[in-house]
C-alpha cells in the first residue's frame, strides 16, 4: 500500500469534510494519521477551525442585521453617482 | 388591461437600498472596502442601463440582479488573476512553504500543539479580532471559498458553481486556504 504524503494526507483530510472518500483513500488517510504527529495536530486544529468559523455565522448574523454603509462611503458614492449623471 | 409598470428613480437609491445593498455585499465578500466598490459600481452600471430598464422587475429586484453578477464577476476576475497573499512568506505556491520536496511538513510551518485551546473562549473580540485578520490575508476567492462553506454552511456544489470553478479546484482552494488560516491563528494566537 501506498504511504501518503502529510501534503496529500492533508488534502484528503480536507476533502473528506467535503465529499466522501473512496474506500482506499480512507484507509490510506487513517493510516496516515496513526502514526503522524503533525498531521494529527493539524487534523484536530483544522476541525477546531471549522467550528470556530460556523460558530461565526450566530456572531455574524446579529451584527449584518444592523450593518450599515458608513456615511464616509454613502458621500462618496453619492458624489460619483452625481458626476455620472452630470456627464451623461 | 394594462400591467403595472415599475419606474426607476435613482435619486433614491442610496437612501432606499445602499444599506442592504451593502449588508448583503458584505455576507459574500467579508471585505467591507470591496463591499461599497461592489455596491458603488452597481449603480453606476445601473445608471447606465436606465434606458434598458423594461420595468417588468422592481427597482430593488432589478439593483440587486445587478449586484449579484457584480459579485460574480468579482470572483471570477479574481480566480483567473494569480493573487498572491500578502504574507511576508509570500509564495505563489503555498505547497513550497508548508511542505518539502519530499512533501513531509517542513519548519516553521510544522503543526503545534494549540496550548491554550482548551481554555480560550472563541467568542472574546480578542480572538474574533485575529480570526477576521487572519481571514482578511486570504486571497478574495479563497475567503470567498471558506465563507461559503463553513460560515455560510452552504452546500460545495453552490459554492462552486458561484465561484465557477470545478470540485478538484474548490478542494484544493479549501485545503490551501486552511493551511494558511491554521498557521496563521497558530502564530498570532495559538503560540
């Protein structure tokens, strides 16, 4: 059986969380992890990742409800929009 | 029987929608400067089409067709170009960095343990603070990629038709871009 690369064992760890694996990348990427450190630190931070950033979207949605344009923004764009016009 | 028509009054615009225009800018994009230019040049192709509105849609419905393919396009532009993070070990190919030849992982990108992951709350502005800039260093569309996947929780096959690339592509985008937010929350807060 072919040993993996951490690079490849990496991105079938990371593929796996988004489609299913064939039956010998699983078994080869299981492999991979029981007898790599790095790869399994980076395994379980990568898992801690992604909760982190779906935890974000509770975070985020209560402040895109009251997420405004600044009103340094809103000049600037009004001022464009009427030169736009102004040429047209 | 005539069918009512919508008419267009662009001295509104700004009043009525920018807000919204500009949330919704931002839950694809996460960049607020890239946000207002979306929402910017949004209407300033709208006043361009004024003519080719047939009044068959909104205002509003019509302002954000536009708007989406805005994002679209932004997307694509910026997976064709080659953006390279702005890191100080910049590296069109980030592989170079985070492995060897031999593609074992190499110094100084080698996974650590995350010693206070245990005890660190996820919610402090501390930490949000140094997640939003380790995401910001990511090139548009690989943020673009691990918004709309695990912050978004939107399902890969969307996302990679948005995006316009191919699944192998939007594995391989997924996978850089999380080796680099790894080592990147590992220097500025892990370590």
């Amino acid at each position: 059986m072919v040993i993996l690369s951490c690079k490849k064992a990496s991105f079938l760890f990371e593929k796996k969380q988004l489609t299913k694996l064939s039956f010998m990348q699983s078994v080869q990427l299981r492999w991979h992890m029981a007898i790599c450190d790095g790869c399994s630190k980076y395994a379980s931070q990568s898992l801690l990742i992604n909760s982190m950033l779906q935890h974000k979207k509770t975070m985020q949605e209560k402040s895109l409800a009251d997420l405004r344009l600044s009103e340094q923004a809103k000049t600037r764009i009004n001022q464009t929009l009427r030169d736009k016009l102004k040429n047209n | 029987m005539q069918t009512q028509q919508h008419i267009l009054q662009p001295e509104h615009w700004i009043d009525r929608y920018a807000d919204d225009m500009f949330a919704f800018a931002m839950s694809k994009t996460g960049k607020e400067t890239l946000a207002e230019d979306l929402v910017q040049d949004t209407f300033l192709s709208a006043l361009n089409a004024l003519n080719g509105f047939k009044g068959d849609s909104s205002e509003k419905t019509w302002l954000y067709a536009i708007l989406k393919n805005k994002i679209k396009d932004h997307f694509k532009k910026a997976s064709t170009r080659y953006e390279v993070p702005d890191f100080s070990f910049a590296q069109t190919d980030p592989g170079h960095f985070f492995f060897n030849d031999d593609e074992e992982w190499q110094q100084p990108a080698m996974p650590h343990s995350w010693e206070h992951a245990g005890g660190f709350s996820p919610e402090s502005k501390e930490f949000q603070s140094v997640l939003d800039s380790c995401l910001d260093k990511l090139p548009d569309t690989w943020h673009a990629a691990i918004r709309m996947k695990w912050i978004e929780g939107n399902e890969s096959e969307a996302i990679c038709k948005e995006l316009e690339v191919s699944s192998s592509n939007f594995w391989v985008i997924i996978h850089r871009a999380k080796l680099q937010l790894r080592d990147c929350l590992e220097k500025n807060w892990f370590d």
